[in-house]
C-alpha cells in the first residue's frame, strides 16, 4: 500500500454538515473508512468508523441543510460526541492502519474531497488536535474520477454506472455515503490496474 501511492494510505471521509461553511457551520456527521490491499494488488475496503457530532458553540444551523439531510441535531438518541470527541475517535483507528501499512500519512478519498477536508480541518483546529493524521490539502476525489472513468459525477449516478448498488433512501448519512465512495474508489483504481494503467506507471519509473 505504501508503494501503490507513494507513502499516503487512502481514507475515505464523508462529512454530514448544517451548511457550506467550515468556519461558522455545524459538523453534525463524520465516517471513515479505511482501506487496505489484497495480495494481488487490489484495493478494498478495509474498516469503518463513524460518529455523531455535537454542534460547536455557536455554530450556525441552515433549516435548508437539516430538511436535506433529516438530521435533527438535538435529538438525544443521536448521542452525539463533542468535535474532539468524535475526531479522536475517528483518527486513532487511522493512526494504527498508518501504523501498520507503513504509510506516513492519509490522504482523504471524499466525493467533493475538498468539502469534507475543509469541515474535517476546521473541526480538528477547533478543538486543538495537533496530531491530525491527514495531508492538509492533497485529496483524491471521487467526482474527477468518476467523471473521467464514467462521464459522471454525481455519487448516485457514477455508482450506478460502475455497478455498484445505491439507495438513496439511505445517501445523505455520512456512513453510508462514505461506504459508498469507498466501493467506488476501490472500483476505479481496481479498474486501472486490470487495464495494466499501474504497470505502465512502475515501468515509466525505471
């Protein structure tokens, strides 16, 4: 795995949010799934992690983005963790499998990667995390590589295309679409391989 991309280990990440803003609005949702090599050489998911997410102080609640998501941010059955709280809990699995697939950090896989590492960044600063294992801007996206294997970028659509089963009765919570990005990751990077895409790569190197 630490060869395959040059020392990072791909995390999936999908964020559920109250809003577009990762400085003023509530991070309600976070999963992770880690993700691990077989020894052919192909990429599958591995374990996953995931939390609810208390809302900040004085963070801003969009009414828009709670009716698209359903998440009602005081119901107590969400039993939902401080930011600390919930990052800890996703980073330290991520922190072993760094550990063992001798990687030096990870790299986030997201659908709109840049979305998800924004709230993750913000969230992790605001509660004083100083050992944030992901690289601070490097992302592999889903959506420029669904585009590019399947001329489609939305998560439904480009699933559908690579075979994968979606429901979107169950899309819009963070664990699910995290699995689902995963599945979808995995598919495309698989695909690479088997039309010999990363052995024409090893050989350039030589």
């Amino acid at each position: 795995m630490a060869d395959r991309f040059r020392g990072f280990l791909p995390v999936v990440i999908d964020v559920e949010t109250a809003g577009f803003n990762p400085c003023s609005d509530a991070l309600l949702e976070i999963a992770a799934i880690t993700l691990t090599m077989d020894e052919n050489g192909y990429l599958l998911p591995d374990q996953s992690f995931d939390a609810n997410v208390r809302p900040f102080p004085g963070a801003n609640l969009e009414r828009s983005a709670l009716e698209f998501t359903g998440i009602d941010p005081d119901d107590p059955a969400r039993n939902a963790l401080p930011e600390g709280e919930a990052l800890e809990h996703i980073f330290k699995p991520i922190r072993k499998s760094l550990k063992s697939h001798g990687c030096k950090r990870a790299v986030l896989v997201g659908h709109n990667a840049a979305f998800d590492l924004g709230f993750l960044t913000q969230a992790a600063n605001r509660a004083g995390i100083k050992r944030n294992p992901f690289h601070p801007f490097s992302t592999f996206d889903t959506v420029s590589l669904a585009g590019l294997a399947y001329g489609q970028t939305v998560l439904a659509k480009a699933c559908q295309m690579a075979g994968i089963e979606f429901d979107p009765k169950q899309a819009h919570r963070a664990l699910y679409d995290a699995n689902k990005t995963a599945e979808l990751f995995c598919t495309i990077v698989n695909r690479w391989k088997e039309l010999g895409g990363w052995e024409l790569a090893l050989a350039s190197r030589e």
